[in-house]
C-alpha cells in the first residue's frame, strides 16, 4: 500500500464543499490537517474521514474570526514539523439584511474570516512552498465576488476582494511552481444560508434547484489539480455571469435587491 505523505490543509473541512474536498484529498493520497471552530464536529469528521480512507487525519480546532488564533495555526502546524502541500481556504460566512440594520460586530467578523483569514494563511503557506518550489493554493470564491449585492453587501464585497486578490498573487508567483486557483460556486446546498440568516429570503424558495456540495468540490479539486486559475461551479451560474455581463449594471444590482429580499415582501 503506498504511504500517504503529502498534506492538505482544509479550513472549514467539517462541512458543506470543505467536507467534500476533504474526502476528495484523502481519496487521492492525502494526508489531512482539518480546521474548525468545533472541536467535536472535528472529531467526529475525522472519524469518518479515517474510516473511509485509511488516511492521517489532523484536527486543529481555531476560531478563525480571530486574528491571533489565525497566527497560532500556522505556528503550530510549523511546531508539529508538517509540510503543507495544499492550502484549501474554504471556511467563510456571511450576513443577511440591510446595511443599516445589520450588527456591525458580525461584519467585522465576517471580513476577519473571509479576507484577513485567507491572506494570512495564503502568504504564510505560499513563503514554504515557495522554498521547495512547488505547492497549491485554493481560495472559495463566490458568484457573489461578480457583482455588489444588496442584503448582503459585506458578503459580496469579501468575496470580490478574494478574486481580485488571489488572481493577482496568481500572477506573481508564475513560473516559481506554486499555482492559484479560484473555486467559484453559485447557491450551494450547505449550512451557509442558515448560519447567515436567510432561511426568510427569496433565495430559500429554490432550494432544490441549488448545486450539491460534492458537485463543487469535484469541480474545484479538477481545477486545482490542473493548475486553473478559476473555475465557476455549474453551467447555470456560468450562464448567468455572462448574462451579467450584457446586463446593464443598474438593471442587475435591482434584480438583486429583489431576488434578496424576505419571501413574502414586496
């Protein structure tokens, strides 16, 4: 049986597209550093990850939303003497309801998480890949980094802040081995809309149409693997980003204010 010695680090590995790229590394040969605020939702995806796959599962729980334990995962990864060849940043959240309603403390969090989270693990992993001249990086974007969104303008604004910047370290780092990808996926079927709060918006009403997490993660891994600089998730959202794109830009931001709003309201 062949030893598993390569290592990807999955944020946000407990759930949703995170968990299914979990199990997409570890059934391609990887070994698993695993990231969660819960330390008992990390435990029990080892456990799982383990039986499926044979593979080494590390759990280290951090609450990303903080800057210092940000800084501590790295200092600990490098203290345990493990090399990561993968960095997988898919933990994000966001928050539904008008700006001027919503509590400012969240949004910070938010930009914590998905901004200040992702460039700090993304130049601390890149530097040592860097040195053994070969490496991966995958950042989750979102169809929302395309265009600003009302009801969830922070979100939107996080995301596109992550495209922008993980095509532009991208193209830094051509030749030197190490590659960037953006994963782009539409409305998911995961535990992101509840944790948001928009179990009440418009959005909800099409549930069944939302992609699965899995179908994702396999379009996110193949990109990676083949060195892509991004992929959109789905034929329907690659639809509407070109549809986006012929759209007057006005006309677009108000059908997304009403495609947001409260299932209900006028």
């Amino acid at each position: 049986m062949e030893t598993k010695q390569k290592y990807a680090l999955i944020t946000g590995a407990t759930s949703g597209i995170g968990f299914e790229l979990a199990k997409l590394f570890a059934h391609n040969n990887y070994n698993l550093v695993i990231v969660a605020r819960s330390q008992e939702e990390l435990d029990v995806t080892a456990i799982k990850l383990e039986l499926l796959f044979g593979t080494d599962v590390i759990k280290i729980a951090k609450d990303l939303f903080k800057m210092d334990e940000v800084f501590s995962l790295c200092e600990e990864i490098k203290n345990e003497g493990i090399i990561i060849d993968v960095l997988v940043n898919d933990a994000g959240q966001g928050l539904y309801g008008e700006f001027k309603d919503t509590d400012i403390e969240r949004e910070l969090n938010i930009i914590h998480l998905n901004i200040c989270a992702t460039v700090i693990l993304t130049k601390y992993f890149m530097k040592d890949m860097l040195t053994r001249g070969k490496g991966k990086i995958l950042n989750l974007g979102s169809v929302a980094d395309k265009l600003p969104a009302p009801w969830q303008s922070v979100y939107h604004a996080t995301k596109a802040f992550v495209l922008s910047f993980t095509t532009a370290v991208r193209e830094e780092l051509k030749g030197t081995g190490i590659t960037l990808t953006t994963l782009v996926p539409g409305i998911t079927d995961t535990d992101f809309f509840n944790k948001a709060g928009m179990n009440g918006s418009k959005n909800m009403q099409y549930k069944e149409t939302m992609a699965k997490p899995a179908d994702v993660a396999m379009d996110g891994y193949k990109a990676l693997m083949a060195g892509e600089d991004q992929v959109t998730s789905g034929f329907k959202n690659k639809a509407q980003g070109n549809m986006h794109n012929m759209v007057p830009h006005n006309g677009v931001i108000h059908a997304l204010y009403e495609q947001q709003k409260p299932a209900g309201s006028r």
